[in-house]
C-alpha cells in the first residue's frame, strides 16, 4: 500500500492528464453523433491500455524504490548499485551525488590525516618531554645545581611552546596580526630568551647590521627565530652564531656540525631528523618543519645551506607581500 501511494503521488499528474484526454476524446466523439458502441469500444481499448501501462510502471517504479531503500546505511561506501536512470534529470541527480560522496571521501581523507599527524606528533613529545622532567627530578636531589635545573625547565617550555603551536597552526582561526614591524626587535627578543641555553652551551651570539623592517606576523616570526637558535645552540655546542640582516633577508648561521648533503633538502620536511637527529635523541623533526609552514603561511620563504663540520646558514626572506595560504 505504502509503494501504491507513493507511485500515485509520482505519476498522479500523468494520470490526471491521460483522464482529461480520455473526457476530450469522448466528447468529440458524442459531438459528431457517433454510436455509443464506437465510444465505449475505444475508451475500452484506452483504459486497457492505460492499465498495461500502469502495472509495468509500477513494477519498475517498486523495484528502484527497493534499490533505493537497500543502498541505505551503506550509500557512503558506493554509488555504483543506483539503479540505472531513467531521463537527463536522474543523470544529473547521480551526477551530484557521486561529487557529493568524493568530496566526503577527501574531507574524511584529510581529517583522518590531520589526526594521525597530530597523533603521531604528541606521541613524540610526549616521550620528548619524559627527559627534562627526568632530569628535573633527579637536579632536585643537588641544590647546587640551579643553572642545569633552570635549562632543563626551559626545555620543558619550549617543547610546550612548540606543541601550541602546531596546534594553532593547523587551525583556520590562527590569530594574525599582520604589520610593519622592526625585524632586529624580534631577534634581540629572541636571543634574551634564549640567552640561558648559549651562556650553558657556551655558544656565543654576536649580531651584525638589523635595521630590517617586514610586513609580517611578530608573534609567529620570533617562533620561527626562536626554533633556528635553538637549533644552532644544539648543534653548535661550544661555538659561535650570527645574526645579520642582507637586503630583505635575515640570515642566522652556526659553526656547529653542519647538515649532511644528502640530508639537507629533507630538513623541513615533518618528522625528518637525519643523521643529527640519530646523534641528538632529543629531536623530533618538527622545529623546521613548523619554520617552513609559518613562513609559508606568512608569504616568507626559508633556505638552509650546510656543510658536515662547517656549520649551517639559516635564510628568511621577508620581502614578499603576506599571503595567507589555505
């Protein structure tokens, strides 16, 4: 009863109008005084017609009907069980809903990565951070220890600092505040927070020619400095670092150990550590991964040039106009 009524209200208009053809025919036939005989015998043959037409139509109709119903729970998995369509308004129909079901398929697609991607991230700090507040523990013990107990504590923080970060860089209400803005400012900012780790590491700082100015991001530029000092302090234990501005480029360089050839066009890559990384347990290969999506975000570009045992030179282009990608 329920496949009856639905298929009265689908073709109740073509009923509708095979009756009223049937009433024309009719009474142009009783206007020409034709036998009453002749009329019935044809609206006879009509009607049968009319019903030979109907039981197919509806048998047909019930059958996608049935289709229909069985695709659904499961419609996200395929579209390929639709019953055949019927006309060029079905086809179009199928049409959307095969967009439809793409465009959830790379949704859920690039939602699942961005999970498995902030999974894989936070497994790592989180054994990232054991260490630090191992070491915390353990300086407790020696009260005569506050230097290495102050390091360790803002090694904590900057871990800390590194994951927000990921995390508001991933999300579409990242806070922006784009002006012109005293790029030496930033580096001397920088440097002061990071002045434990240098005097510690015995590194020493020295700062050329800064009168740069950008149109960029303060808070998100000094994270991208922050990360390539802390990069030169750890991997140039002991020697020396500088800080210039060239043009529209800020460039920070080490003597430290340098990148290997082969590693060096991997190095921003998510999760790329190279042989340093192996060296150094404590990286995670997120700093310059992190570096090269602000700059890109920021419409900044970011170079590294090495050599093993040489040293590493970090460059920031800062002259190109902000650009928000994504």
């Amino acid at each position: 009863m329920r496949f009856l009524g639905g298929w009265l209200r689908a073709r109740g208009w073509g009923l509708a109008l095979l009756g009223l053809c049937a009433g024309v025919f009719a009474l142009v036939l009783d206007l020409y005084k034709l036998p009453v005989e002749a009329v019935g015998y044809a609206a006879a043959l009509c009607g049968v017609l009319v019903l030979v037409w109907a039981a197919a139509d509806l048998a047909r109709w019930c059958g996608r009907v049935r289709v229909l119903e069985s695709l659904r729970g499961r419609a996200h998995l395929t579209l390929g069980y639709l019953p055949e369509s019927c006309g060029l308004q079905e086809e179009l129909y199928q049409e959307l809903l095969r967009e439809l079901l793409e465009d959830r398929r790379m949704a859920v697609s690039e939602a699942d990565r961005r999970q498995r991607e902030t999974l894989d991230y936070y497994t790592l700090w989180i054994h990232q951070i054991k260490t630090p507040i191992a070491a915390i523990g353990l300086m407790l013990e020696d009260t005569e220890r506050d230097r290495e107990l102050r390091a360790e504590l803002f090694r904590v923080e900057q871990y800390t600092q590194l994951a927000l970060s990921y995390l508001r860089l991933g999300s579409e209400s990242t806070d922006y505040v784009i002006e012109e803005t005293a790029v030496g400012d930033v580096v001397r900012q920088a440097a002061r927070k990071y002045a434990p780790l240098f005097i510690r590491g015995r590194v020493s700082l020295e700062m050329g020619e800064l009168t740069l100015t950008a149109l960029t991001d303060r808070k998100w530029l000094q994270l991208v400095v922050e990360q390539v000092l802390s990069n030169a302090v750890k991997y140039a234990p002991g020697g020396h670092v500088k800080i210039f501005a060239r043009d529209t480029w800020l460039v920070i360089e080490d003597d430290g150990i340098g990148v290997a050839q082969e590693d060096l066009p991997r190095i921003f890559e998510k999760g790329f550590t190279g042989g340093n990384g192996r060296l150094e347990k404590r990286s995670t290969g997120i700093g310059l991964y992190l570096c090269r999506e602000i700059c890109r975000r920021l419409g900044h570009t970011i170079t590294a040039a090495s050599e093993t045992g040489r040293g590493t030179r970090i460059t920031i282009g800062l002259a190109r106009p902000y650009l928000e990608v994504e």
